[in-house]
C-alpha cells in the first residue's frame, strides 16, 4: 500500500511538473487588439497635440550600467482608448471608477464591413444586430459588443480613416459607428459590459451631437474607440480582456484590449 501511495505522489509530481513546463496561454490564441502609441497615432482633429514621447535618460550612467527612461504626454482621446461615462455623462463614471468587470467578458462582433463599403458614413442598426442574433444566437448579459466596420484598413492614415487630416477639421468627418437606436436597444434588450468600434468614434463621422454617446453614457457603460484587429476575431466565442489607464478623475484613458480566441 505505501508502495502504491508513492507512485501516486510521484506521478502528481510529475503531472505538476509537466503543467508548470506548459506555456499558460497559447499565443496562437491572443489577439492584440490595441494600436500602438506613437507619432502616428490618430486623435480628433480639435486636439493641437497628440502623443509625445520624451527622453529623460538615455546611456551609460556613471556606475557603468546603461540606464533608458522616458516620459510621455497625451490626450485622454485618441489611439485605441475608452471613453469613460463621465465622457458624456456629468455624473458619469470616471476612468478610475469603471469596475474591472466592464472590460471583460465574451466577444459579440457585429461585421457591417460590407455595408461600410458602400457607405463611409454608414450606422449599424437594431436590424444588424437582429441579424447576428439569427445567426449566432441572443447577445448575452455581460457581452462585448463590438462593430467590425473594416476601417482599421486605413489606419493611420488621417485622410481616410477620419475623412479628413486637416487640422480642426470637423466638418467633413466621415466613418461608421452605431446608430442610436442600436445603442438603445442593446442598453435596453441585452445589458451589455461595454460597446466599441473599429473607427474613431462611437458615433459616425457627421454628427454633431453624439447621441451613441450620450446613451451609452447615461447607462454607465464605457466605450472603447479604434479598436484594431477585429477581422482576427470570430463573430462568437472570443473572451475580451479590455485594461484602461486608471486615471483619477479621467474622462478617458489609454487602453490595452486583448481577445482569447476560442
């Protein structure tokens, strides 16, 4: 019998052993869905600065060792980023208040980027997402939901990814995003964690007074904007694990979103 026990306590070791040796995650199976920060990095026209990275230290120190460090400057909104509720919402949630679980939970990714095609200024409907649910079956509680436009083709180049690169430029915006009737409708229906878009905007380019927005922001969810990569991910099944900046007080934030593939 004690025989028996230390074969057993030798094969759990080594089953043990074999795990830890294991990677965690398969990273065939990580999707990065987060732009990179830098010159090119797209914001809204009205911003006059964008992201800049400044060298502090850079070489040999004195003891010898080499020793890099920067600082950076930005925008709350641009590059991949959330929109925290205070955003649109007086008393919305702050980006250091939006609860983890906002930012985590199964992939629903809605592609409209047939229709984009045709139409640069083009908004997904209730009709859109009534369409995926016959296909993929009811959008659950907790989702995120996420428009697949196509436009991360275009990034970074301002001219076509906004509809214009000139500087405080607003009047000639021109992407897709939700309409307001789908954003109600999932706020209403299906109780999302959080709604994004593969474009610069919650709300597509010629609006003026961002309703997609301001729904999404009455009911405290956040919104993550220029999202990139969602053609790697499937329509379901995909977990997504969407990490903001905590700033105190933030409107917005920087953003690292990443999907698990199934």
């Amino acid at each position: 019998m004690r025989g028996v026990r230390r074969a057993a306590v030798v094969l759990a070791l080594a089953a043990a052993a074999s795990a830890a040796a294991a990677p965690a995650l398969d990273p065939a199976k990580v999707v990065d869905l987060t732009y990179a920060f830098g010159p090119d990095t797209v914001y809204w026209p009205t911003e006059t600065t964008g992201f800049e990275l400044h060298a502090r230290a850079h070489g040999k120190t004195p003891g010898g060792f080499f020793y890099a460090a920067n600082a950076f400057t930005a925008p709350e909104h641009g590059g991949t980023h959330m929109d925290a509720p205070r955003h649109f919402a007086e008393h919305g949630l702050a980006a250091d208040a939006v609860p983890l679980a906002a930012g985590i939970g199964p992939a629903v990714v809605v592609d409209v980027s047939r229709q984009a095609a045709a139409d640069p200024d083009f908004r997904l409907a209730p009709g859109d997402l009534a369409a995926w649910e016959a296909a993929h079956g009811r959008i659950p509680a907790g989702a995120i939901v996420l428009m697949r436009s196509g436009w991360g083709r275009f990034w970074p180049d301002r001219a076509r990814y906004l509809g214009t690169a000139k500087p405080g430029d607003v009047a000639n915006l021109h992407f897709p995003a939700f309409s307001k009737e789908a954003a109600e409708w999932l706020v209403r229906e299906r109780k999302p964690a959080a709604l994004g878009v593969d474009t610069a905007s919650m709300d597509h380019g010629p609006s003026k007074d961002f309703p997609v927005h301001r729904v999404i922001a009455a009911a405290n969810l956040p919104a993550f904007e220029n999202v990139a990569r969602l053609e790697r991910l499937p329509p379901a099944g995909a977990t997504i694990v969407a990490l903001p900046m905590k700033i105190a007080g933030g409107t917005g934030a920087p953003l690292r979103i990443v999907a698990f593939l199934p």
